[in-house]
C-alpha cells in the first residue's frame, strides 16, 4: 500500500457561530488522484486551505508525510487557488523565475515546455494574457514542481471546453508517481476518467468516500451521475 499522503483527524473549521467543516476525517495515499466533490458552501475550499496551512484548524489535526503543518510540510504542498495570485504587471519570464527561485522542486525546463506548446511567450506580461491562457499558466506553475501533495481548487473552472483536455493531460502527465492529488471541482464529467478516489462533502461533512471505480459498480451510474442525483436540490 502506498504511503499515507494527507491524513486529516475529525478536523474542524468554524467561523465564528458558522461550522465549515464538521469532524472530517480522510486520508489520501501516494500515487492516487482523489476529487473533492460538493456543491458551493459544502466546505471545499475551507478544507483545501487547512492543508495548505492558510487557516488554522478549530478542532482535530492535518498532517502531511506524518508531521504537522509547518514550514517543512509547506515546502513539499503545490497549491493551485480558485482565484489569480499573480501580479498583473510581471512577465511570464518573471513569474517562472520567481517560482524557481521559491521552490527547490521546480522545473523549470518542464513549465517551458509547456508553455511554449501552448504559444505563451515569456516576454507577455501576466495582465495581457486572456483568463484562459492566465488559468493555464497557474497550472503549469503548480504542476512544474516535484512536490509530495498537490491541492487543486477548480484547476478547469476558467477555461474552455475545448482548453480542458489540455489542462487535465497536464496534470496527470506532471505529477511524481508517489504524490497525492486533490482535485476540487464542479465539472465532474471533464474530470472523471482520472480520478482513482471521491470524496463527497455536504454542509461540512463526509458523506461517501472511497474507490471511483468501486462507486460506479455499486451505484450503477458515473461519479458525475451520482453527484447529480444527491445534490440535485442543493
């Protein structure tokens, strides 16, 4: 079996009176692509980001490789947001060196690469880039690093139908062997044929987890089919 990834421990995540996460507990093994699944307000992002070690937990533990969140674990976490981070006014060029400079796993070579196959020159500043070639550029940069965990909030929310192939061979031709994936999304049926793991979230808590594979046999239908019929009235 291969080794624990992410473990989270009856976590819990409150905003004042608001409760965004109720006593979650996952674990996520090496090698495995896993969708984080709910509806808006299911607590997605709110888990995502306790991983990452952007908000501190009310109640329960995450731990990545074993050890709590800290600096060691940040360095090993590749984090792609559901928003733009980057500064409009860089170059592509800057950005990759920023990355490189930041993260001792970074590739450069490899983001490059995948830049120039998609016509991005290093020379475009980041705010002259259209919002599909500014998702796609995020992706590459999250994707370019050998980390140990990977965090991904709505990695094909921003670009077109026709763009997500791309963006999904992207990911699962990038990521190392013995990483962890965790994929956030709405858009299931894009996403579907990669995933090994779901996870399905409702008002905060757990509610199915388990085998992509094992969930279609028993259930009779796609992920995407399934998430259609539990939260048609969410």
């Amino acid at each position: 079996m291969s080794a624990c990834i992410l473990e989270c421990r009856n976590l819990t995540k409150r905003y004042g009176k608001q409760t965004a996460l109720d006593g979650v507990s996952i674990s996520l093994e090496g090698g495995r692509i896993t969708g984080l699944l709910g509806p808006n307000g299911s607590g997605k992002t709110t888990l995502i980001k306790l991983a990452n070690g952007l908000l501190r937990p009310s109640g329960g533990e995450v731990l990545i490789d074993g050890r709590e969140i800290g600096v060691e674990t940040k360095a090993v976490v590749s984090y792609l947001p559901d928003r733009f981070i980057l500064d409009g006014w860089m170059r592509v060029t800057e950005i990759v060196s920023f990355f490189a400079d930041f993260y001792a796993d970074f590739r450069r070579d490899a983001a490059e690469t995948m830049l120039a196959s998609l016509g991005i020159g290093l020379d475009k500043r980041f705010k002259t880039l259209s919002k599909g070639s500014r998702e796609k550029l995020q992706l590459i940069l999250v994707m370019a690093r050998r980390a140990r965990l990977y965090l991904l909030d709505e990695p094909i929310g921003g670009v077109d139908p026709a763009a997500r192939d791309y963006c999904i061979n992207t990911i699962i031709n990038n990521y190392s062997e013995d990483a962890a994936v965790l994929i956030s999304t709405h858009l299931i049926q894009d996403v579907e044929r990669i995933l090994d793991d779901v996870l399905f979230l409702r008002e905060g808590r757990v509610i199915l987890q388990g085998a992509a594979d094992d969930i279609r046999t028993e259930q009779g239908m796609s992920v995407d089919s399934l998430f259609k019929e539990m939260f048609k009235c969410s």
